[in-house]
C-alpha cells in the first residue's frame, strides 16, 4: 500500500517539473544531467525536510502556505516571460537576435539552477506536509520524488525541443509563461 501510495506523492510532487521541463525545453534551455540531479537533489531536500517535520510544523504552519509561495513564484515567472516577450516585440529584432539565430541551446546560470530548485521544493512544502499528516512514510516518499523529478524534468525538457512545440517558434516566451502561469494556478487552487 505505501508503495502506491509513495509513487502517487512522487507524482504529484514532481508533476511541476514536467510543465518546468517543458517551458524551458520551449526557450531552448537544456537541462544537463548534472543540472537535472541538482535539482532533483535540492528539490528532494526540500521535500524531505517537510515530510519529516511535518508533525511538529503542522500546528504552527498553514498546510497551503508553502503551496501558495510555490505557486506565486511559478506566476510571477510566468509573467516575466509575457512582459519580456512584450518588450521584445515592441523593440522589434535586434541585431544580436538576428547574428544569433541559429545559436546552440541555452544553458541555466547558477543563479537560475538555484532559484528553479528552490522555487521547486517550497511548491513542494504544502504536498509534503500533508502527506507526513496522512502518515506516509519518510523513505518511499522521498524515492519516489527524486526518481519522478529526475524523470520529469527529463522528459518534459525533450518534449518542449519537439518539432511539434518548436513550431511555436517566437511564441516560446509566452507559451511557457502561460505554462507557469497556469501551473501556479493550478497549485494555488488544488
């Protein structure tokens, strides 16, 4: 039964991940195994951490807060990406955009390999909470969401390099707002 129940928190866990994976797959942006472990690995710290204190934080925390935070990141983000592609219209090309058309994928800074991970695991506060207050075990849980992030965030990046999604073109930064968007509501709202 816990083994069930353990793979269906790993999903849900990482689910984001998929949709992350995929909007960054859109913009180009490759996600590296050794990107992919760190953040699997800082995402499973974070979800670890909330289902083994769970108990002792429940009382002082609100079970949504920690899903509210996650999923206000994920719009906020989202948005950046609609405004940055608004800006850039009304900019019209640039010549560092046309020299650079045929340019390799995009890689993620530290900066943003750290802000993703963590924007990640506090998405995953609220789920991890709940989940040790309907007493799932520590271990599987946490197996179980490491192996579904490192699969998603996979998987979801080869889906948004697609021809399929590639066709989305100059629509990249605002299909994958919309993504983020829609994802944080989604968090927000379940």
């Amino acid at each position: 039964m816990y083994l069930i129940s353990s793979l269906m928190f790993g999903v849900s866990a990482s689910l984001d991940a998929l949709l992350v994976g995929i909007s960054l797959g859109l913009r180009g942006v490759q996600i590296r195994l050794r990107e992919n472990l760190l953040i699997s690995l800082i995402t499973l710290s974070g979800t670890c951490l909330s289902v083994s204190l769970g108990q002792q934080i429940t009382p002082l925390l609100p079970s949504p807060l920690g899903g509210c935070a996650g999923s206000l990141i994920l719009m906020l983000l989202g948005i950046y990406y609609i405004i940055k592609w608004i800006l850039d219209l009304l900019r019209g090309p640039q010549e560092s955009d046309l020299a650079s058309s045929g340019k390799p994928a995009g890689k993620l800074s530290l900066p943003q390999l750290l802000a993703l991970s963590l924007t990640l695991s506090v998405n995953n506060i609220g789920i991890g909470l709940s989940a040790s207050m309907a007493g799932l075990p520590l271990l599987p849980a946490s197996i179980s969401t490491f192996a579904c992030s490192l699969l998603f965030l996979f998987s979801g990046n080869r889906l948004g390099k697609s021809r399929l999604l590639r066709l989305a073109g100059d629509m990249a930064d605002p299909l994958s707002g919309a993504l983020l968007i829609a994802l944080g509501m989604v968090q927000l709202f379940l």
